[in-house]
C-alpha cells in the first residue's frame, strides 16, 4: 500500500494586534473558506486521513 505524507501550512490567519499571543490568532474569513476548500478537495479524492498532527495554536487547529 503506498502511503502519502501532506504537509499543510495554517489558512491565512489574522493579523490584527488585538490578540494576546501569537497562539490565539484565528483565521480571516478567506482562511476558513481555503481551509474548507483543502478538506472538501481531500474528501472528494478518497483519502483516509490516519493522523493529523498539528500544534495547539487557534489557526492551526481551525485548519486541521
């Protein structure tokens, strides 16, 4: 069985100075819209996603 490695980057976070830290920084509207886009695009090629690792950061998460 071949297996396939995806390394994805976070959606396109906020940047706005209103955060705390750099963790708690979500997504634009435009990266959930891309983050919906990579899993719809994932689901609709039939990949069984094992494991996702990803860090606890607010974007990261959203996106995964």
């Amino acid at each position: 069985m071949t297996r396939k490695l995806f390394l994805v980057r976070h959606a396109q976070p906020h940047n706005d100075q209103q955060y705390k830290s750099d963790k708690e920084r979500g997504l634009k509207p435009e990266g959930i819209l891309q983050a919906a886009a990579l899993g719809k695009y994932l689901n609709q090629s039939n990949y069984s996603i094992d494991l996702i690792m990803a860090s606890d950061s607010v974007r990261t998460t959203t996106t995964a």
